[in-house]
C-alpha cells in the first residue's frame, strides 16, 4: 500500500469505532484489522503483541478503578451513554476497543515500514510540513544522541546519577539544556554556513519522495474500512 | 520559505519528543511533553500569529511522530494546540521579562506559576473529554488514582476527570512553563534575534 493509503484506511477505520452505535461496528472492525494484521504475514503477530502490551497497562487500570475501587459501570463507555451495566463489561468493552485502535495504528505503521523512504514522507501535505517532518525526524535522532552523550558526561561528574534520585529532580534540568543549547548551536552554525550553501528547504523538498495517488491494493482496504463506516453510520441512524 | 522558522518549529517539535526519552533516563514520573512547544511560543518575537501558529505546529507534529510509537498520544494534540494559544495570548508578551528579569526576584516566579496554573486549567479542561469518551475516564499512572478517589467521593464520570486533570495538570505545567523559560534563558541571543527579539530588526529572516 502507498503512505496515503494507508493514513486513509486508518482514518476510515478508526471513524467507524467512535461513531456512538450499538451495532456489530466493533466486531467488522475487529475482522478488518485481524485481516489487515494477517496481511502482514508473521510481522502480524508482533503487531499483535505490541497492542496487546500496549492497552494492558490499562486494562489493568481500568480494572482497578471501576472494578475495584468504585464497584460500577462509568456512565461513558467509548462515545456513547450507557444505561447500569457490570463494570466488568464496560472495562472490557473500552479495553476491546482501544486495543482495535492499537492494531489498526500499529498494523498501518507496520505496513509502512515496508516503504522507503520512511512513509511518512510520501503523504499528500503541504511542501512546508513535509519539510518540518523531515528536519523533525533528523533533529530528534541528532538530539537524542546528544542527550545520551550529556547524560553520560553528568553521570561521570557526579552531578546526576544512573538510578531514581533526588539529585536527578535538581539538576536534571542541566541535560535538558545541554541538550537544547547544543542542537541550537548545531542549528544556529548550520544556517549560517552549510544549510545556506545547500539551499536547504529546497533541497529537501527535491530530496522528498512525490506523494502519489492510490493503488489497486489502497482502494480494496479503504473501501472495507468505508464499509465499516457505512455500518456504524447506519446503525446509529435506525 | 522561512528556513529559521521551519528550522524553529522543528528544534521544538523534536525537543518535546527527546524530553520523553530524558524524563526516561532520569526514571522520573513525570511526562513533560510539551516543553518545546511553550518555548516556540515564547520564542517568537515579531508576530504573536506566527507564534501561535508555529508553537501549534511543533505540538502537532510531536503528537503525531509519538503517534507512531503511543497510538493513544494523538488524541491529545488539542491539549498541544490549547497549550500553545494560550502561552502565546498571556506568556508571549512577558518572554522578554521572563528572560531578563532575576530569579531571585518573587515576581519572576509569580510570573512562571502564574502562566503554568493558568495553562494547567485549560489543558485539564480540554483534556477531560479525550480522557472520558476515550479512556473512560482513566489513562494510567497517578491520575488513575486520581479518578478513582473523585469518582469514590460520589462526583461523575466527567467531574472527576476534570477535577482530576485539574489537581494535576497546573503542577505539571507549572514545571513545563519553568523548563522552557530556563531554556528560552539559555538560548543564544544570536539564535533569538532571528525570531524578533529584542535587539533585531523584528522580523524573521528568510
């Protein structure tokens, strides 16, 4: 699939979950991302596995509260009211829910993957915020190592330490800014130099690949997913 | 094109994503992510709807690249964008203040609590819906216990989420607000100049 198609399936998708209806939406949702999962051949499982992991963590918290703690159902369950129910069904109903979202996001990243360059760059925006995407995404590798770099260098001065400490809530403020004032630097030398020769946004704008339109395979899971949608629609409508 | 403001907007925007990963180092619980958008608000200098417009640009951006690792995060980039209004309306017009004026001074830190209570308030309120019609009313950590403690106490589902971000979320924006100002503080004025800050021509650069 090509990167709008896939930001158009996953719009589509995740539209038919929040539509307020109590209809078999969820479960058609579930079967076109189990499907789009399965697309994926063995990468599927580790999509799988990672929204699983992802939602668990509420799921156990979400227990907690109206399980445990308040001993009833929430008077909101995913976009809709709901009448007195055991809190055991709403939980699972909003973790159901929420872990569809995880596998529809992380299938369609996972998809995507597959595209070079990154998918992210292919989509139909705006020159300029396909620009900022690109000097995002370089900036934050470039950052993130210096971060580490710095958090090294204060480990060692013994200004901060490895482990949870209070040192590390009054001075963990230095990394921060190391951090900012060396990417700034690197920015502020670059602009005046390096990026003026290159002619930077115009380079990078030639360098990005042309958003193209939509594929056959692009058209058969979009129009599932408005298939989808189509049901929820309706289903609120009746 | 406006290689300085594009180059801005991406140094915020990535700023909020690495902060992440340094709240991560620093074991802290605690998620301060949107230090970089406050500080592009309070960077620029020339025009208060280009700062508007960048900062929300910066929240938007970071909430959809964290997008691809948190599926939930995005749901959230109207937090970002509430956050970005309003340092741009009421903390644009103090950047200057704030990074002039002595720490030691009361009234500096009047200023920063002040501007992180006030943006607390609106990020809790228009958080509070997301919270509720997506999560039911709990996204983890502390303000599970939070939720649970308003919701015990007989309040609604949507009360004690906002009741809950509104304990919350000042704290938390407070130390955002105090962040970005000691980095806008930082920051070279060679490197504020280009953004209209005192001392320049008062426009962006091309």
């Amino acid at each position: 699939m090509s990167s709008n198609g896939l930001v158009l399936f996953l719009v589509i998708a995740v539209a038919s979950l929040f539509v307020p209806s109590r209809s078999v939406v969820p479960i058609l949702v579930l079967a076109l991302g189990s499907a789009f999962t399965l697309a994926l051949g063995r990468r599927g499982v580790v999509v799988a596995r990672r929204a699983l992991l992802s939602v668990a963590p509420l799921a156990i918290f979400l227990t907690l509260v109206w399980v445990v703690i308040v001993g009833r159902a929430p008077e909101v369950v995913f976009f809709r009211s709901t009448r007195p129910a055991s809190p055991w069904l709403s939980v699972a109903a909003i973790t159901s829910r929420l872990f569809l979202l995880a596998l529809l996001t992380f299938g369609v990243i996972e998809a995507g993957s597959r595209i070079r360059p990154p998918f992210v760059f292919g989509l139909a925006l705006p020159r300029e915020a396909r620009i900022v995407l690109l000097a995002t995404t370089s900036l934050v590798g470039a950052m993130r190592l210096g971060a580490e770099r710095a958090h090294t260098a204060l480990v060692s001065a013994n200004i901060l330490t490895g482990r949870r400490s209070w040192r590390n809530l009054a001075h963990g403020w230095l990394l921060v800014r190391t951090t900012w004032v060396a990417a700034v630097g690197i920015a502020v030398e670059r602009l005046d130099t390096k990026w003026k020769c290159e002619d930077l946004p115009n380079a990078a704008a030639a360098a990005l690949p042309p958003a193209r339109g939509l594929n056959a395979r692009d058209v058969i899971w979009t129009s599932l997913a408005g298939l989808c949608l189509c049901g929820a629609v309706a289903a609120l409508l009746r | 094109m406006r290689t300085n403001l594009v180059i801005l907007v991406a140094l915020c925007a990535a700023l909020n994503l690495v902060v992440g990963t340094i709240v991560y180092l620093f074991k802290l619980p605690v998620y301060l992510d949107m230090i970089g958008t406050i500080l592009c608000a309070l960077t620029i200098q020339s025009s208060r709807r280009i700062a508007f417009i960048a900062s929300a640009a910066a929240a938007l951006i970071s909430f959809f690249l964290a997008g691809l690792v948190n599926p939930y995060l995005p749901w959230f980039s109207g937090t970002g964008v509430a956050v970005a209004a309003v340092i741009t309306v009421v903390g644009n017009p103090q950047a200057a203040r704030l990074r002039e004026e002595s720490m030691r001074k009361p009234g500096f830190w009047v200023r920063i609590a002040g501007l992180g209570i006030l943006t607390g308030l609106v990020a809790a309120v228009v958080s509070a819906p997301v919270v509720v019609y997506l999560f039911g009313g709990v996204t983890g950590s502390g303000s599970a216990a939070l939720v649970a403690f308003f919701l015990k106490t007989g309040h609604e589902l949507m009360r004690s989420a906002l009741l809950s971000g509104l304990t919350a979320e000042p704290v938390d924006k407070t130390a955002q607000v105090l962040l970005a100002v000691l980095l806008l503080r930082s920051t070279p004025t060679s490197f504020l100049a280009r953004f209209g800050a005192e001392g320049s021509p008062g426009r962006i650069a091309a």
